[in-house]
C-alpha cells in the first residue's frame, strides 16, 4: 500500500535502466541518485549545508550505530532526525541488519563491506581461507531474535525486527528498512538458505509491526523489505519473489554480492528480473563509479556507499582524468603526492565544487601533509560534488537516450567496458 506522500513516477526507461522522480514527505529526489552515507547523523568532516550544496539529494543514517549514541528517544525527543540534524531532505535509516553481519561473520571470515567485499578481486582482504575464524563474533544470531555486543564499551543488546522497526520509527526517516541478515561471500548454500528463509520471516514480523505502529513525526514514512540470498542464483531469486509478493513500498538489494564483481553484476541481474517495475529499487553499500554505471544499466534507483567521503579523508579525490589526459584507472588521485607540492591549479579546473573554485592542490596537499581537519572537509566537498554531477550525467543520458554511450566513454578508456 502506498504511504502518503510518497509517490515514484517512472519518467523513461532505457532498456532495464530508468530515470524517476521519486517524491517523499522531505521532498522530491530525482533518480539514479546516490545515497550520501551519514552513519552517526552526520556526514563526516562536512555540515549538512554544504552537503546540500554539493547536490546530494539523500542521506543514509545508521539505526545500530544511533540506537547505541545518542539513543532513539533522545533522537525522538529533538523531533527525529531531520531536526536534529538540520537536514530538510530525504533521509533513509537501514534496520540493523548489516552490524549482524559485521560484528559477526565479518570478524570471523576477514570479510569487510567495501573493497573487500569481494574477496575474489584482486587486491582484496581474503585471497584464502586463511582468514577464516581469526575474528570472534560479537553476534548470537537465533529464529526470534539476534544478540550482540556494543562495539563501543562491550554492553549486551537484542534486536529483534519489531525493535528495528520501532527505533526506526523514533528516528524518523522517510525511508526505512526491514530487518535482515547479511551473509558472507563465504558461507555455503545450506547457510545462506536458512538465512534468507530467516529473513523473510523477520520481513513478515517487520512489516507486521511497522503497519500496527504509526509515524511518530507527523508525516509517513516508507518500509523496503531486503532481497538476501548470496550469489546463489535460485536463493537469490526465490528471495527476491518472496519479497516482491510482500507489502513493502520500495526493494532494498543487500547481502553479499558475491566475491567478484561479476558475481555483483549476475546478483543485481537476477534479483531485478523479479522485482516489481512500479516500486524503487535500492542496492546496498555499492557507490564507486564503476559499480554506479552497472548497477543503474541493470535497473537500480538508489545506491549508498561510505567509499567517495572515506576515499576524502584519507586524500583519495575523485578524478576522471589525470593532467595528461591520462585516464584514472581507479577515478581518483593521491592528494599526498609530491608532484602537488607547489601546484597552484584547482584539483578539477572542470569541476564547479567550493573547493575546485578557491583551494590550490598545493594547499590542500599542505592541509593534508600537516593533518589537517579543513584537508577532509574540503575534499569531501569535492567527491560528494563529483559524484552528484556524474548522477545527473547519467540522469540527463538516460533522457535524450546516449546512457550506453556515455557509460562507455567513462569506462572504456580503464579497460571496464565490455561491448554487448
């Protein structure tokens, strides 16, 4: 059933890719958008302004990591998050789920969320099963409910899916999630099976609760139930068929992906061939360029990822091309480098960020050499502008019909582009 205020209109499609407007009780977002990630309420090192100002449309804020500081009725109490952080747009909270798995099988199989969720890549964190039982899991996962310790001072906690729902409806995001478990890359068949079955029976209790139990804020909020499965094609879709038949306003893609990018790419194929075409699509912690492209040509709405405002801080900026006209392999430069030393030029001189237009990549070199607060900020300036101006390319491409085009020039140049 869909909530008030929330509407998704689909204004053209091109092949499984769509461009949509997607309008919430904060406002209208026009998609393929990326998720800007602020886990704690906050995207780190930046004001809510001048994310705003970069063209971020939405914000994505942790309920595990909220839930445990400040704590929800505090968050409540401010008048939800959209107060208390001083953001007016769209902001969407995930369940929970995804600390299930990196307070459990991630410490025990080495298996992290970003580059490493492909351990099978090369430059990956787990190239052998050597990795496997080095963690302890902080994790107790049972049919009713999961158990697990605070990684900031060891404390206890339960979670339940109707406990996910209701802190969730006291931090007040227009969109929120279903309760889930996230599998590793290596967990076998049998496990992932009775996992996703799992999930599907916390789907039911999360939706079950979350249509008993109102907004708290005076305004609706959305509820997407998460397609799990791993990379196995038939749990995968039969899990994507289960929550389809459901009553969820939009579908999240989580889980593990696989442990290849090729394995992404069938995972997100599969999935979406059992999705409904009315309702948004969101994947999952994915948000590099090229995971971008594959993910919006396959149909995908909405991405989140941490990996363009982390790259920031630790001086990767986003860049197309080096000076040369060389292109980037990896869409970014080290802004440590010597060779920045005495360069009075902008980082970008194409691009219209605040930084681009009144910082010298000698300066930010120095702010960064002298570790220096300003040297995250104004890069991360940058790379959430880098990435808002590349959603809008490929949303303008997906108008005027030049998406294959355009994802071509951009990757074919970094060996990333396979002609049909």
């Amino acid at each position: 059933m869909k909530q008030p205020g929330f509407d998704f209109e689909i204004e053209k499609e091109h092949g499984a890719a769509r461009i949509a407007r997607y309008i919430t009780p904060h406002g209208v977002m026009e998609t393929p958008a990326f998720v800007a990630v602020g886990t704690q309420a906050t995207v780190k090192s930046v004001t809510p302004e001048e994310v705003r100002d970069s063209g971020t449309q939405v914000l994505f804020a942790n309920t595990y990591h909220l839930y445990l500081r400040p704590g929800a009725d505090i968050v409540a109490k401010m008048g939800g998050l959209h107060k208390f952080m001083n953001w007016n747009g769209p902001i969407m909270t995930d369940s929970g789920g995804f600390q299930v798995f990196s307070l459990g099988a991630s410490l025990e199989h080495g298996v992290g969320k970003i580059a490493n969720i492909f351990p099978g890549e090369e430059g990956g964190v787990l190239t052998s099963a050597r990795r496997v039982g080095e963690g302890k899991s902080l994790v107790k996962v049972s049919e009713h409910e999961v158990h697990f310790k605070s990684h900031i001072d060891g404390s206890a906690h339960i979670f339940t899916p109707e406990k996910s729902i209701a802190i969730q409806r006291a931090l007040g995001a227009d969109i929120i999630l279903a309760f889930d478990e996230c599998t590793s890359p290596l967990h076998d068949g049998d496990y992932t099976c009775q996992s996703a079955e799992r999930t599907h029976r916390w789907a039911e209790r999360s939706l079950d609760y979350f249509q008993k139990r109102g907004p708290q804020h005076g305004y609706a909020q959305a509820l997407y139930g998460i397609v799990q499965g791993g990379a196995f094609e038939d749990i995968r879709k039969e899990s994507a068929r289960v929550i389809a038949g459901m009553d969820f306003d939009g579908i999240a893609i989580g889980g593990n992906l696989g442990k290849t990018k090729t394995d992404m790419h069938r995972v997100i194929e599969w999935t979406v061939a059992e999705l409904p075409r009315d309702k948004p699509r969101h994947l999952l912690g994915i948000g590099d360029v090229p995971d971008i492209f594959e993910a919006v040509e396959r149909g995908v709405d909405t991405f989140d990822c941490v990996s363009p405002t982390r790259n920031a801080r630790n001086g990767g900026l986003l860049k197309r091309l080096d000076d040369d006209g060389t292109p980037l392999a990896k869409f970014r430069i080290n802004m440590r480098n010597a060779r920045f030393a005495d360069d009075p030029r902008p980082l970008d001189e194409d691009c219209d960020c605040y930084t681009c237009k009144n910082y010298s990549r000698a300066y930010l070199r120095h702010l960064f050499k002298a570790e220096e607060h300003l040297a995250r900020q104004l890069a991360t300036i940058h790379n959430l502008r880098f990435i808002a101006r590349l959603g809008e390319d490929i949303r303008q491409s997906l108008r005027d019909g030049s998406f294959k085009e355009l994802k071509r020039d951009w990757l074919k140049p970094v060996g990333l582009y396979k002609d049909a």
